[in-house]
C-alpha cells in the first residue's frame, strides 16, 4: 500500500507517540485475560414482552389476508404461531404474542430464528433465546445485521443478565457470539454498567463478564478486522497527528484502516476515538472519504463516514444509496444507517429525498423509517423539518443573484412564479442570457453563465419537489402551526408557490379560507384583508371543505390570473349522501361498470385466502378489491371504538386471477367502507362519515372518473 509523500516534507511520527490500536493492536496480540470457559448453574431470566407507544394496540389490530372469517371463533382457534394460509409471518407472530404474551415468546423465537427479515417480531421479547438470537442476527449475518442491533436499541442493558447464560454456555459458537454482543453493550454504554448488569447471577458471572470486557476499549465484537487489500496502488491522502507535526507510517495507516472498519453509527467502536484525539482532524476527514471511494460500495468501509465525513461524504452516501436497489437491501441498508449518522442538517434532507424517490418500495421504507428517527433526533417532525430544510437556492441573497463578466454585472429577477430574467446594471431587461465580449473577463463570465444555468435547472427540480409536498399536504389534510405557517410565508421557494393556492387558516370569527396576495399579507373571498389569531393552525383548502364559497374563489383565482402548482380549486368536490354518510355502502356505483385498469387506479388488487376453502373454490385463495385506508383518516370518535379503515368492493364477473385484461369491463356490485378486511356477512360497515371528508371526496372521484359517474 502507498502512501502519499507527506506535505511540506513533514516527518513520520514516532510509534511511541501514537496510541497503541495503531501500533500493535489487539488482534495482533495475545488475550489480556481467560475468561471461564463455562459456568455451571446459570439460569435463564423468564421471558417478557416489551412494547413500546401503541405497538400492543397496532397487534392486537391485525387481521389476516382472509376473504372472511367468523369473528366468534377464529382467534379462539389461533393457537401459535403460524405460516397458514392469510397469514404473513411477522403478523402471526405480532398478532399472538399480543394475545398470548410470554407464554409463546419462545415458541415465537424459534419460528423467527433463520428469518430476520421478519426481525420486527423479535423486538417485543425480552428473552434469553431472543438475546441469542439477535446476537446471531447482528455479528454473522447480513441481513440480520440491522434487525439485531435494532432488538438491542430496544432492549439495551436490559439485554446483559439475559446474555450472560449464553456467554458461559456449553455451546462454543453461542458462546463466542453472546460474548461479542456483550462487547457491544460495552460499547454503547461503558463496561462499567455491563459488568454491573450482570450482577443477578452471582459474582463468578461478574468475574466471567469482567474477564470479556478486559480488552475494553480495543478488542472487535467478534473476528480479527479483515478490511483487504486496496484496489489500485494510488496513495492515499497523509493521516496527520494532532498537532500537525508529522504524518501516520504506513504500518499505522494499515491498523487505522482496520479500526475505521469497526466503526458505524450503531457500533460505536471506541478505538476510533483513542484514534480521533491523536489524529487531525481534516486530515482524517480527507482519509475516511478516499478510503470509501478507493474500496468503492463496500458495507465496512462506510460506516465510518458518518463519524468524519462532511458535506461531500453525506452526498457520496446519498448516491450510493439512490443507486443501490432491493437486492442488495444490506449494504443499501448500511448507507441509509451511515447517512442517520450524520448531524441532522446533512441527514435528514438526504434521507428526506430518498424516501420519496423512485427506488423499491422496500428501500423507500427504510429511507422513510430512518428520516423519522432524524427529524425525532432534531426535536420536530418529518414534514415541518422539511420545511425548513426546503432549499431556498441563493433566491434570498442578492450577492448570489448577481452574473459578474469582470468588465460588466448582471442581474438575476426571480417574479412571483420565480420564473428567472436577467437584467443589466442600469436594471434593463435583457432578452435572453448574455454572451461574454471581449472585454469581459472569459473564466469568470463563464463561471457566472454555469451558474445561472445550474440556478435554472436546480429551481424547476426545486418547484417541482416541492409542488408534490404540497399537494400531498392537501390529500392527507396536513396542518401547519402557526410559526410553521410563517416560516413557510417568508421561504423565498415555498411562498411562491404557496401564493398560487388557497388556505384555511382559523380566525376570531372560525375557520376562514384565504389567499396570499402580491405583497405578503393576506385576503379573504371578498378581497378585504384577513388576520388569523396569534396561535392559528393553517391547512392547504380541498374544494370539498369550502361550500358555497368554491365558485367565487374559483372566479376570484380566475380573476387574479393565479396559476396554481397543481390542480386545487379544479378538483371535484364531492360528497357523501345522507345514506352513504350512515352506512358507508357507495351505492351510487352499484351497478355502474368500470375497466379494470380505471378501478385498479382507486383499489388495489389483493390476493386473498379462504379460512375454508369453499366447495365450488377451484383453489385456496382468490383475488379481490381492496384498499387500505390510512387510520389518520378516522375521526376521534371513530378512532376511539375502530382500530383500521379499508374499502372494499366486489365485482362481476370476476376477472381472470393471474392475468387480468386492464381493458375488461365488470360491474360493481357493492363497495362500502369497513371497520375490517372481513367480508363475512353481517359484519358491521364503518359510517361514511367517519372518515376524513377530503379523502372520500377523492374516493368518489377516482370512482367517478372510472364509472362515469360524478355526482
């Protein structure tokens, strides 16, 4: 391995100076101590169930994939846990263990065990099997590595005493692994509290423990680090001492690449702190990014960017990430966890934008998880951090607005669409882009030309994204407190597009929908202006909350020649009938006929089980209409006494199970809302007043446009 020759032909630093993971670290020496190999009469502690908010509510709520079942009977019947047909893994699981508690944990571990994709049913048991399992999940294998470490983010200290059998245990691999889960614990929160942890099986576990944790902080979790061998011979970037003195040995350089690939966000490996005190800092940044970019997408290597890497490490993670797909979900995995590691100003946008990217749902998920866990680490919530975190583009900073040529300047004139034209000194308007004269100062016109064009390109992507947030802010009836509300008022971005649509906002006199106009302030159906109380809540307007008031905001828009983002004031604003409202059959649509394809634009076509096969059934399961609705959609009342929101439709004919024609017609037959995914006869429906008016307004939308009903 080269290194590059040291600047200003600094020394090399003596290795006495350096700290001894750089020198001889452990894995190249002999054990400190021998723990015991066994110890005799260690008892398991008894298994519990830990949850956390309302995960015993969301299982107890679980239904499965069946056409219907008797509600009487079936949980009666439901005995363990079970691959049977309807049912997912992690749901069966979830759902009986909120049933039956500690009674099944170890039934329920035992069936998780070779499945750690489906870890989050791990997470509620507190258990010795559980402990051993997550151990194994997160030091031997891939897939399992983020489902383990997320059991011991649950669990924590917790997770010591119910180890320790394991770790002095009679089997040599459970051995090995529970130990070096133990030195995770040490860690995540100093040998100290492990050893005390371990307090409840007498002092020769302590002793044992003590023992395991004595190369604290330096010994791996589990194997020898084995980070390979550089791809090319290009040196690497000098690693300098803290005082700038003088320069890592190649020796050195070689042990800090192996202590940088124990380190991630979740492993904290301590050694690297030793390293990061004796190091400078800049120089180690330099390090950290060429050594991902030498070894290029591989899991060990990245992890370490998140404890020194900046701007450009978070943008480098990000890419990878948005170019990784599902199939390699590990190491994508380890991106979005190395990218949660940044401070939340670099992270959070990035993951922000990668969950609501193009990748596969299962990435967009995760990316979604680890954004929420940011924005909880910031203090906020997902959707107000993205506000502030909206890309402003230099708009509010003339400086960055001005095209210097050298001999002459330029002018960039954003107007109220933020549509980009350029004037001269003297505040002309030019035509298009000027090309640089003779006089003008070539690298520097050229710079200011490259610029504007990215200024151009990065602003339409900019509306764009920021478009899609608002209409989906209106769809899902976001509201904005108030201080949210003004900082999106004074966003140079934001405020554009927030003046081409309508709000309702709260007032002394109720809620009341009003406009932003030209000059900030804001106005009512009438023009006259309009105050909002000090502590109002504001949420985009659906013209299905707006009344008789829909036409002359539609006139006054027109009016005004207000281009909205997206359509707003267009959208139909339908309603429910006084019979839907009570029983939630649409019966409108009974009877109307619809193309597949329309009908599949508002419901999701689900593959569904029998509980029991009927006799005229050609196989065990069937296809069907359904569509989850979010529980956010229910109201308090409803909330209160239903746990999920579905709509569920039947058609005929049935179409063909596995190749559906998008083009064959089928007639409804019935489509209600439901308290259930339970078809069974006699099974209440959920009132259609229970839910959100702007979601079913969209609903009966999708429904008309597939139909051709609109009413």
């Amino acid at each position: 391995m080269t290194i590059e020759s040291p600047p200003l032909d600094l020394p090399e630093a003596a290795l006495a100076d350096l700290p001894k993971v750089l020198v001889s670290p452990p894995w190249a020496e002999p054990r400190r101590s021998r723990p015991p190999r066994e110890i005799t009469g260690l008892q398991a502690p008894d298994p519990q169930i830990v949850g956390r908010g309302d995960e015993f509510e969301r299982a107890m709520a679980i239904e499965p994939d069946l056409v219907e079942w008797d509600p009487d009977t079936y949980w009666d019947q439901q005995v363990g846990i079970s691959y049977s047909y309807g049912w997912k893994l992690v749901d069966s699981a979830l759902s009986q263990l909120a049933r039956r508690g500690p009674s099944i944990a170890d039934e329920a571990v035992e069936v998780l065990r070779d499945s750690p994709w489906h870890g989050r049913a791990l997470l509620p048991i507190r258990s010795t099997p559980a402990a051993a399992v997550a151990a194994h999940w997160c030091l031997r294998l891939d897939a399992g590595r983020r489902p383990g470490l997320d059991w011991f983010d649950r669990h924590g200290l917790h997770a010591v005493p119910l180890l320790v059998p394991e770790a002095f245990g009679p089997k040599g691999y459970q051995r090995t692994t529970a130990r070096g889960a133990l030195r995770l614990l040490a860690w995540r929160h100093g040998p100290d509290a492990v050893i005390k942890g371990a307090e409840s099986h007498g002092p020769e576990a302590v002793a044992g423990v003590a023992a395991v944790l004595a190369d604290y902080p330096d010994r791996p979790l589990l194997n020898n680090p084995n980070p390979g061998s550089p791809h090319s011979d290009d040196p690497h970037p000098p690693v300098l001492t803290a005082d700038r003195s003088a320069v890592l040995p190649s020796t050195a350089v070689a042990h800090l690449i192996a202590v940088l690939s124990q380190w991630s966000p979740r492993t904290p490996y301590p050694a690297v702190e030793t390293v990061a005190e004796a190091c400078d800092r800049e120089s180690l940044a330099r390090f950290s990014l060429a050594l991902v970019r030498r070894y290029g997408n591989v899991d060990w290597s990245v992890g370490q960017l998140a404890r020194f890497g900046g701007a450009e490490a978070a943008a480098l993670v990000e890419g990878w990430a948005a170019a990784s797909s599902a199939r390699y979900l590990a190491g994508t995995g380890m991106a979005l966890e190395t990218l949660a590691g940044f401070p939340a100003e670099l992270a959070f946008p990035a993951l922000y934008r990668l969950s609501r990217g193009k990748q596969h749902d299962s990435v967009l998920e995760l990316a979604t998880v680890y954004a929420a866990k940011v924005a909880a680490r910031a203090g906020s919530e997902v959707e107000s951090l993205a506000d502030r975190d909206a890309r402003a583009l230099g708009l509010d900073d003339p400086a960055r607005l001005t095209l210097d040529f050298g001999s002459r300047v330029f002018h960039i004139k954003p107007d109220d669409r933020l549509k980009l034209s350029i004037t001269d000194a003297a505040g002309k308007p030019r035509a298009r882009l000027p090309r640089p004269g003779a006089r003008d100062d070539a690298e520097t016109a050229k710079a200011s030309i490259t610029r504007f064009r990215k200024l151009s390109k990065d602003l339409a992507a900019e509306l764009a994204f920021q478009s899609d947030r608002l209409k989906e802010a209106m769809l899902t009836s976001r509201v904005w407190a108030a201080d949210e509300f003004a900082h999106l008022r004074a966003h140079p971005v934001l405020s554009s597009l927030a003046r081409g649509l309508l709000w309702i906002g709260e007032t002394a006199a109720g809620p009341q929908g009003f406009r932003l106009a030209e000059d900030g302030s804001l106005a009512d159906v009438n023009d006259k202006p309009l105050e909002l109380l000090d502590d109002a809540r504001v949420r985009l307007a659906h013209p299905v909350l707006l009344g008789t008031d829909l036409p002359l905001w539609t006139e006054l828009f027109a009016d005004y020649e207000i281009l909205q983002p997206f359509d707003q004031l267009a959208r139909p604003a339908l309603t429910l009938t006084p019979e839907e409202a009570r029983t939630g059959v649409l019966d409108r649509f009974s009877g109307a006929t619809a193309a597949f394809a329309a009908l599949s634009e508002v419901l999701d076509w689900k593959r569904l089980h029998w509980d029991e096969t009927p006799d005229w059934a050609a196989r065990p399961f069937t296809y069907l209409f359904a569509r989850d609705l979010p529980r956010a959609a229910l109201n308090a009342e409803s909330a209160a006494i239903v746990d999920n929101a579905h709509l569920l439709a039947e058609i005929d004919p049935s179409p063909d199970h596995d190749h559906p024609d998008p083009e064959g017609r089928h007639r409804i037959l019935w489509i209600w809302f439901s308290p259930t995914k339970n078809r069974r006869r006699g099974v209440p429906t959920l009132r259609g007043d229970a839910l959100d008016p702007v979601l079913v307004a969209e609903i009966l939308a999708g429904l008309g446009r597939a139909t051709g009903i609109h009413y």
